[in-house]
C-alpha cells in the first residue's frame, strides 16, 4: 500500500493556489484540465516532498476545482492537513504576515491550525522537538474554530 494524496473541492481555483502555494509554500508538481468533465486538478506537494512527488505522485494535495459553481461546506469535517516545519514561529509569522489568521497559535511551540480559503483545517507542527513558548504566541487566543 502506498498514499497518493488528498483531495480537497476549491470554489476559486485562483484564490486556493494564491494560498496554497504562495502564501503556505506548497508547489504545483502537475496539472489535469479536463474538459468533457468540466474540472482541473492541480496536484501540490509540500518543498521537502516535490522530488519524491515529482517520481512517484505522492505525497500529495489535490485540488478539484469544478468549473460550474457548486456550494462547499463541511471542511471542518473533511479533518485536516497536516505539515511539519522546521520553525512554527516563524512558518506562522510568515503566514500572519500574508492575512492568514492563525486559528490555534502556537502557544505550545508545537503545534498550530489554520484555515484555507475553502475553510479546509490545516495542522502545521513543529519539527523534532517543541520550541520554548514565546510571545506574542505563548498568550494567544484561539481565533473561531480548527
């Protein structure tokens, strides 16, 4: 058995890329339009895995992005992604510095949640072990749901 990737339905293919990719640092390893199916699939590994996706197709995200408008819901559902980094604070600053807000801060110096555009959960850890707390995450509040 081997993992291939996961699928996650975006509303705006544009919007979902601008995230994914230059706000939380993934990087398009191939791209499927299929017009008789009205869709295109954009497969995204994260930059420690695009060698290995690049060979074997995994690990990945696929985005679907469905040309006629549909509704999502459910993300908080669907659970989340998770990608380890090498420095939370940081990863999360960068994001922060982007617009992303950060839903779980890293009051632990381990782990992290933020949300997608599509309100997708995403998991970001700390590599190896956990940092020391430290300000402004050690005394921030949790922001709406992960």
């Amino acid at each position: 058995m081997e993992y291939l990737h996961t699928m996650v339905r975006v509303a705006d293919l544009d919007k979902a890329l601008a995230f994914y990719v230059d706000t939380f640092g993934l990087r398009e390893t191939r791209r499927v339009e299929n017009e008789k199916g009205r869709f295109t699939l954009v497969f995204l590994a994260a930059p420690g895995d695009y060698d290995t996706a690049l060979e074997t197709k995994a690990p990945q995200v696929e985005l679907t992005y469905n040309w006629d408008p549909e509704t999502y819901s459910g993300g908080r559902n669907f659970g989340h992604l998770a990608y380890q980094v090498d420095d939370i604070y940081a990863f999360c600053a960068r994001l922060q510095d982007k617009g992303v807000t950060i839903n779980r801060p890293p009051r632990d110096g381990y782990m992290a949640f933020v949300k997608s555009p599509d309100g997708i959960s995403i998991e970001i850890l700390q590599k190896g072990e956990a940092k020391a707390p430290q300000e402004p995450w050690a005394s921030m509040e949790n922001t709406g749901s992960w």
